[in-house]
C-alpha cells in the first residue's frame, strides 16, 4: 500500500459514533463554571460539576474529543513513564509512592465511569508490558521490578527473555515487566460516550466556540470571550492541552506539544494477531524514542511512537506512517506486507518534568501537561479539579505549588529537533 493511500485519520474517531450532544446558538451570559476544552479532561470536569449541580458551560475550539483525546494509541496504564528510583530520588520516596498511586487510581476512575456511565468502549484490564529492546535494559527492569515490588506495586512482574516471547511473539525483546492493572479501550467510543454523559448530567457543550479572550473579574471569576458569545463564570477551567492560540501564554511556556504518530492495520488474517499479542495486553518499549503498540478487539494492531519530531499534518502523518511500518515490520516480519488501513498524528502536551500539573494560577483552575498518559489522567484529574473547585477537596498530588517556565519556550518548539537528536544519541548508547 503506498504511503499515501493511507486514511488520514484517526481509526478511534473513524470507528466511534459522532457526539451530537453539542448546543446550538450562543453561549449563556452566565455559569457557574466554564470548562475551556472539550476532551476528556474538560469533559470530565464537567461531569462531575454537572453532578453536584453547577451549571456548567464546556467551551471547544473544534469538535469534542476529536483532539488528543480521539487520536492516541488507546492504552490506559498505569505505573508512572519514569523510572519509580530515579522518581524517589528526586521527589522522595513518600511523594514518588503518592505520584504511582494515583496513576493506579486514574485507571480504575476510568473504569468506574464506563461502568457507571454504562459506556460502550471494550474497556478491558489486561495489563501492560513494558520491553527491554536491548539485553542492556533487562538489569534495569529485574531491578525495577524488585523495587517496585518492594515499595509500591505487589503486582508487578519481571520477565525474562522466554516469558517475555509467549507474551509477544518476537525475537526483538529480551525482557519484559508486566503491569497488571493497566487496561485499553476504545478511546473514540469512550470519549463520545463521556461527552454524552456530561450532557446527560447537565452540562452544556458549545462546539467551534474558540476562546479569544480571558477577563479577570476578582478571586476566580471571569469573563471569557469566544466565538459563540460571551459568559461570565464564577470558576473557569483550563483544560487545553498543548494550545497554540488563545488567551493562554503562561500556560505555553509550561507545555511543549510533540507529535505523536500511530497506524492501524487492516485486520490481521486467521489466527495472527492471537499468535503474536496471545495476551491482548497493551505494550511499550524501553527507548527514550520508543514504540507502542496493542491489538484491538477486530483483530488490528495499533501501533505508534515518536516517530519524527514534527507536529502533525497531513505530510509528518504520511512520513511517520512510512518510519512506523518500518519500526513494526522489525519487531514483527510477519507483518512487513500487511496493509495498512490508518495513519494519524496527535499532540502529546509534554511538561519538562514528564508529569502531569493541576492547581490555580491567576484565578484560574487548570489539569494539564500529561505527558503521553492522557488516557486516564486527563479523566481522572479533571474529576479531581471539579471537587476543587466545588471546595470538596484541596489535595491535588500534582499541585506542586510552582510550575516554573521552560526557559526559551514561548509556545512554538523550535528546538525539538536537537532534542530528538539528544535522544536517539542516549538510545544508542544505553
């Protein structure tokens, strides 16, 4: 198949019903809160503030969850994308436990939505392995997982190099921990199924509603500006992402959006997905510029990565289509000729810490900077941020209190290039 014969979009937005819960004419002059995004952090949020009673305003510049929220690779993981020693010896064995565990809460606050929510999404927990690419990586992941064991995740398992083949069918690994509360789901499906009930609570979504302006009214009330009118609000949410435009400069300096680039297969033949994936289970691999990948339920494998460091568009989405086949076909030679039926990039809103940051600045509330593990935090911390501003709860882990600037960072990344350099030359040395 040539590169650009792929479909150009997401396979979980293609594959999910559309949300036609949106509100149609102007914005109300009055809220209680206004939400500004409309993925699962915003939508989230809004639920929950739904929930108690507010009345509450969602304000998305596109479409809801057609964003990062509708373009990843659809895992749901926990355990935290740093190494839990080198987390402990920044932040302290007390603050490093406190930051694993709420990823683990993040999963099940997914779970306990879709139940209660009664969503159809294929949410299933059928744990994570993480790779060791290089026999180099296996030390480090046996005492990963000793450590692990020990301090925080009873569950955790190592493999070694045997284990590691009859959970993926490939001569490319050497090693493997499995996490076993991670889980995958349809994240199109979720998303609508989120957006709809947040409507269903009571929320009011107001799609292409592009926020140009923020008026600080005193404490933490505003007066927002978009292009479906003007709303005054006693509580104001930011809930963007990596947003390029907009009234949200000092959160640009926080934030550097990287693309993400993923392909989907058509469905495999027979009995080949169950011969290389038996499991099911949700995989990543120990590069700094690695690779991701899981089966779905019609017998696909999505598969993905860093594949370039450029932001998405219909030219990068193609090329990384053409470097990620070629990142599979290696892990999977089966695979070299299988056509494939999506390519698509997404915005990874990466904070310089890899960790997510929630709290108050200038008046307003915000849940951002996630990191790649969007999935569950975005929902578990826009939750979290609407019992703050009900003033149920004041204990945000990831209120870290100050957020500093990354220095020359005014919004447009121009320096991932050197980055990705940087990391490919640490790829190959470690």
């Amino acid at each position: 198949m040539k590169p650009d014969s792929y479909w150009p979009d997401s396979y979980w937005i293609d594959t999910a019903p559309a949300f036609d819960g949106g509100v149609r004419g102007p914005v109300p002059a009055r809220a209680d809160a206004v939400v500004i995004g409309g993925g699962y952090t915003g939508l989230a949020a809004a639920r929950a503030l739904a929930l108690a009673g507010a009345r509450v305003v969602v304000l998305e510049a596109g479409r809801a969850v057609q964003a990062a929220s509708g373009r990843n690779g659809g895992q749901c993981n926990n355990g935290l994308a740093q190494d839990f020693g080198s987390m402990a010896g920044a932040y302290g064995l007390d603050r490093a436990r406190a930051f694993y565990r709420d990823f683990d809460a993040a999963v099940t606050s997914v779970e306990t939505l879709v139940r209660d929510e009664g969503i159809d999404c294929d949410f299933r927990r059928g744990g994570k392995l993480k790779l060791a690419v290089k026999p180099a990586h296996v030390a480090k992941l046996e005492t990963s997982a000793e450590l692990l064991r020990r301090e925080v995740d009873a569950d955790v398992v190592f493999l070694d190099a045997a284990e590691t083949r009859r959970e993926v069918a490939s001569e490319a690994f050497h090693g493997a921990l499995l996490f076993r509360r991670s889980a995958s789901m349809h994240v199109g499906r979720f998303g609508v199924g989120l957006a709809n009930a947040a409507t269903r609570r009571g929320a009011q979504v107001f799609e292409h509603a592009f926020v140009s302006r923020l008026e600080h009214r005193g404490g933490s009330r505003f007066r927002v500006t978009s292009t479906r009118g003007v709303v005054e609000a006693d509580r104001v949410l930011i809930a963007t992402g990596a947003s390029e435009k907009g009234p949200f400069g000092w959160f640009r300096r926080r934030i550097v959006p990287i693309g993400s680039f993923i392909i989907a297969t058509e469905p495999l033949p027979g009995d080949l997905r169950q011969r290389l994936l038996p499991g099911a289970r949700t995989c990543t691999t120990t590069r700094l510029i690695g690779n991701f990948f899981r089966a779905t339920p019609d017998e696909r494998l999505i598969f993905g990565g860093r594949a370039r460091f450029a932001l998405p568009g219909p030219r990068d989405d193609v090329k990384s289509g053409v470097v990620l086949r070629r990142a599979m076909a290696g892990m999977f030679p089966e695979l070299a000729q299988t056509p494939i039926a999506y390519c698509w990039g997404g915005v990874v809103d990466m904070s310089a810490d890899r960790l997510p940051h929630a709290g108050q600045h200038g008046g307003l509330f915000f849940a951002t900077g996630f990191s790649g593990h969007g999935t569950q935090m975005s929902v578990h911390l826009g939750a979290a941020m609407a019992d703050v501003m009900l003033g149920t709860r004041s204990d945000v882990v990831w209120d870290q209190g100050t957020w500093p600037a990354i220095r020359g960072h005014y919004g447009k990344p121009w320096f991932l290039p050197a980055v990705g350099a940087w990391y490919r030359i640490k790829d190959a040395l470690s």
